[in-house]
C-alpha cells in the first residue's frame, strides 16, 4: 500500500490592507515567478474562496507610482530612475 504525501503550498502576501479585508501579493522584482505566484493564488482562491487577494505586477506597481506623484513610472522598484 502506497503512502498519500500531502503537498503543502504557503502564501505570505506582502501586505494586508484590513479596511479593505485585502490581502496584496507584489510581483515586480523576477518577472520568473509570476506564474508560480499565479498558480498559489490561484490554488488560494479555490481553497479558500472567502480569503481577498490581489496580485500587484510590475505594471500596477508603476501605475500607482505614477498615479500617487511618487515617481515617475520610469523608476524601477528600488525607486532609482532606468532612465540614468
């Protein structure tokens, strides 16, 4: 008789925004891991359906800069400007 082994997925989101009852996932730094994080949010969701989260990418991140006066959109996530 063979053995079951339980697979075992963790999701650590990088904020919890508790007025919003939202959890957010930032996915700026390897573009590489987007679809593992995909896949974990996704696998989230289906378990857990009651849980909000929301993936941030690069282009969100960017946007918000760029929205909020922050920066503007040229600077990449350590905040210093591609441009030079």
């Amino acid at each position: 008789m063979g053995r079951r082994q339980k697979c075992c997925l963790r999701v650590y989101p990088d904020f919890y925004l508790p007025d919003l009852d939202l959890f957010i996932e930032l996915t700026t730094m390897k573009q590489s891991l987007v679809t593992k994080k995909n896949r974990k949010v996704r696998l989230l969701r289906e378990h857990y359906p009651d849980v909000n989260i929301k993936i941030l990418y690069e282009r969100d991140y960017r946007n918000l800069i760029w929205k909020y006066g922050l920066g503007n959109g040229t600077d990449d996530v350590n905040g210093t400007d591609k441009a030079g």
